[in-house]
C-alpha cells in the first residue's frame, strides 16, 4: 500500500476518535490499527512515526508508539 495511502487512512481514524476525550481517542485509534491493519501496513505506519512524519495527526503518532509488537 502505498505511503500516502497510509497516512490517510490512519488521519481519517484519528478524525473519527478526535471528538473522544484524548486518552479514550489514542486507545480507539490503537485498537483499530491493532485489530484491522495488517502486519506490513502496521509496519508502514510505524516506520512513518520513527521518521518523525508530520502529516501524521499527533493522536497517530502516540497511538503507535504504544501499539504491541
């Protein structure tokens, strides 16, 4: 998949979870991309976070640092 695509779609599921209260929105954020995303896309978006990536919605970002391995 491609990078950008990546990056969308993680945004559009941190613009669904921005309404909650932060800590409730990270782990809604984090349990979608646990639950839904597959192995490479996780990886994908993990790699994005490393790099510092700042298209990524900040509630992205904490939400994969604290994803499972």
């Amino acid at each position: 998949m491609s990078a950008d695509k990546i990056t969308r779609m993680a945004n559009q599921i941190a613009g669904f979870f921005a309404a909650y209260p932060k800590e409730e929105a990270v782990a809604g954020v984090r349990k979608h991309i646990q639950d839904f995303w597959e192995p490479r896309m996780k990886e994908q978006i993990r790699a994005k976070v490393a790099a510092k990536n700042t298209e990524l919605n900040p509630l992205v970002v904490e939400a994969v640092e604290t994803l499972p391995r």
